[in-house]
C-alpha cells in the first residue's frame, strides 16, 4: 500500500503546458474546406475527359443488306 503515494509524489499535479494552436480553430476548419473545395474543382475540370480523347466511333445505320448482324459480321447461312 505505499506503492500509492509514492506514485502519487511523483507525478506532477497539473503542470503541463498545453500546446496552443497558431489559429482559431475556425480558421484551420476553414483552411480545410478551402483545400477541399479546391481538390474537388480540379476533379471536375476532368470530368468527360476520356470521351474527348477517344477515338470517335463511326456508325452507319443506313446499311439495309440482311447478310450482316448488327456487328458487321457476315452471317455464312444468310441468303443473298
């Protein structure tokens, strides 16, 4: 039972030095959804990017001969 005093003695009684923070708290939150909102407008400029750059698909959906699918693959048991 002397072990509890003994730790008691030792320990300081409310001497630490809390660390304050160079700003407001409001500040820094601030600070934070300002770099979010920026991250969040360099991700959209982005948007369709990959529609723009790909390579544009030609599609002729005038074709009336009934030897061809809808692939452009000839069918070999189709009659001419």
């Amino acid at each position: 039972m002397s072990f509890m005093p003994t730790v008691a003695t030792l320990a300081p009684a409310g001497t630490e030095k809390l660390r304050e923070l160079p700003i407001p708290p409001w500040a820094s939150g601030a600070i934070v959804f300002a770099t979010f909102l920026s991250f969040l407008g360099v991700l959209w400029s982005f948007r369709n990017t990959a529609a723009r750059y790909d390579a544009p698909v030609s599609v002729d959906h005038g074709d009336s001969d009934d030897s061809r699918d809808s692939h452009g693959r000839t069918d070999p048991g189709a009659h001419l």
